[in-house]
C-alpha cells in the first residue's frame, strides 16, 4: 500500500501555432481552416490544423519529403 503522494504535475506551455509553409497549397488551406475554426471558437478543430501543419512534410523539413 502507498502512502507516499506523487510528485506533482508539470505541464508545458502549449506550442504557438506553426506558420504555413511558403508556396504549400496544403499548409495555405490548413491554415485558413485554422482561423475559420479560431473564428469559430472551436478550438479543438484549430489544434488538429496546427498538427496537420506541423507533420506536413516539406523538403526543407527535416526527414520531410514531398
């Protein structure tokens, strides 16, 4: 049986929203949804944007091709 308390929780800042890629017709429309979602208030729809943006492979990324 524990009897000890956990240590406590440490949580980071959330990440800013990532800038389109210049020229990525993917990242451009990624981003417009971003905004009409902000737009919106919904949040959760802007979070998914941001990630799509940010797993959105580029050349100059890297690992990232495209």
């Amino acid at each position: 049986m524990k009897t000890t308390m956990d240590p406590p929780i440490t949580l980071e800042l959330p990440l800013s929203a990532p800038d389109p890629a210049p020229g990525c017709g993917v990242c451009q429309a990624l981003a417009r949804q971003r905004a009409e979602a902000l737009a919106a208030g919904n949040a959760s729809r802007a979070t998914d944007c941001n990630v799509e943006i940010r797993n959105h492979p580029h050349p100059t990324r890297a690992g990232g091709t495209s």
